[in-house]
C-alpha cells in the first residue's frame, strides 16, 4: 500500500515535463507544496499519535483523502488544466498519504518489546521501501507501455525507438517535427497514460480505508 500511494510522487512531474515543457528542475520544483504537506501530515500524525494512541482513524481519514485525490487527478486533469487544480489535488493526495504513511512505525515501536523493536521496525521499513520500489516500477511500466501504444496507433509508420525517444520529452526531433493537431493527439496520449498510475493510487487508498475498519480502535 505504501509503495501505491508514494508512487504518486513521480507522475505530476512527468505531466509538468510533458505538457507545460518544464525542465526537470522545474518540474521538481513544482512538487515541493505537495512534498511539505505530506511532511505536515506525517507530523501532526505522529505527535497526535504519541499523545492519544489511536491509528485507526488516521488511516481511515487518510486513505479517504487518497482516493479522491487520486481520483480527482485520475478524471479530471487534461492536457488544458492548469497548475493550480493540479496542486488542490496533488496536495490533498498527499496530505491524506502523509496522515498515515508513516504510522506503522511508531505503532510497531509501541506494542513490540523492548527486544524486539529494532526486528519490527526493520521489518516495517523493508516492507515500505520494497513496496514503493516496486509500484514505481509497476507505474513506470504502465505509463510507457501504453503511452508507447497510443502513439504508435497515432503515427503508425513512425519507428518505435523514434517514439520512444518522443516520450522521453518533448525536445525530441519527432515531437518538434508534429503538426499542432498531431502534437496535441500525442500529449492527449501521454496525458491519458499518465493519469493511469493513479488508478493503483485509488486502489491502494481504497484499500487502506478497507482494512483500516478492522484495526483495534
């Protein structure tokens, strides 16, 4: 679940890269407003966690605020929308990730013993961290096999190296060289194929919301 819900980190930058043709800097740059509420909400969960001891209810509310984040980016961003309902709703994904994420960890350092709180929250640690490697990979895959797909179905004689060269940004020669009509096409591709990755963002939210109702309140 964590690596899901993390996974989101990568895909509004690639939407800035793309569509608003923002350097790499730039468009990480961009992130830093959803970076710092994730940061917030990792905060305010661990100090409210200390101080009352109740998970539950972060999980349930952060995983809600998951999925209509997700689901918001997932329907709602095209290729015109600008970056300021792409920052609503990146931040509330994130904000809503953030309330929960990093939870466990102080939850296993709790209830384990003494001598077996170093185990648990190795174990807790490995799990996130395979977890988001994982999905990143899952999500890196889906975005260039069907954004490869969708523009091969676009410029069917264009070679495949050439259209893999055009999703790996816009300064490609095979970009530059599109009509105005073509170069939209393209982007309404990418654009699609990258709002895909938010449909593992909504599962793993939905499903966070799921179990979270059978957690000891």
């Amino acid at each position: 679940m964590n690596g899901g819900l993390l996974s989101f980190a990568n895909t509004p930058q690639l939407y800035f890269q793309f569509v608003q043709n923002d350097t790499a800097l730039h468009a990480g740059i961009r992130l830093l407003p959803m970076i710092f509420l994730m940061i917030f909400g990792s905060i305010l969960n661990g100090t409210m966690l200390s101080k009352y001891g109740h998970f539950m209810p972060w999980a349930f509310g952060g995983g809600i605020l998951v999925v209509i984040g997700a689901a918001l980016m997932y329907a709602l961003v095209e290729v015109d929308t600008n970056a300021a309902p792409i920052y609503g709703y990146s931040i509330l994904l994130a904000f809503g990730a953030g309330l929960f994420t990093q939870g466990p960890i102080s939850v296993v350092q709790a209830k384990f013993p003494a001598n077996r709180v170093a185990d648990a929250t190795a174990f807790v640690g490995f799990g996130q961290i395979a977890g988001i490697a994982i999905m990143l990979s899952v999500a890196n895959a889906v975005f260039l096999n069907s954004a490869t797909n969708g523009i091969i179905r676009l410029l069917p004689d264009t070679p495949v190296p050439q259209v893999q060269a055009a999703i790996a940004g816009v300064g490609s020669e095979l970009f530059r060289n599109l009509s105005d009509t073509l170069r939209r096409g393209v982007l309404e591709v990418i654009v699609h194929s990258i709002n895909d990755a938010y449909i593992l963002i909504m599962v793993a939210g939905a499903l966070t919301v799921v179990l979270s109702v059978f957690m000891k309140r």
